[in-house]
C-alpha cells in the first residue's frame, strides 16, 4: 500500500472489491431503470447497500464469523 503499512491488501483483495462494487452499481442501475415507483425504488436500493455493507463488513472483520471471513 502506498500511503501506509497498516492496510495489507493483496491483488486478491482488490479483485474482490471491485467485484462488489461493481455488482453494487449494476444492480442499482438495474433498479433504477425498471422500477417506476419512487418508493419501492429506494427501498430496493436500500436493501442492495445494506447487503453490500454487509457482505463488506463480513469480509472485512467477520461479523458473522463464517469461514470467508477477514481476521
């Protein structure tokens, strides 16, 4: 990492990241254009970052504990 030596991110990790982030924006993107009613679009917006931070935090600090956990 170039700014500090606390972050130990191998390639894999930004592969999986960017994965994420991009399944995040084409499911919003996804909703955006068939969803014509504002509030069940920001409902299922809501409900696809709320799985992206969690899927994040897992993966980052196990909060689940599940075997593809981070430390």
């Amino acid at each position: 990492m170039g700014i500090t030596d606390e972050i130990n991110w191998s390639p894999f990790d930004f592969i999986i990241m960017g994965s994420l982030l991009i399944s995040l924006s084409i499911g919003i993107n996804f909703v955006s254009t068939r969803v014509k009613n504002l509030k069940n679009r920001v409902l299922y917006i809501g409900i696809l970052v709320l799985i992206f931070m969690l899927i994040w935090a897992e993966l980052a600090v196990g909060v689940f504990g599940t075997p593809f956990a981070g430390n």
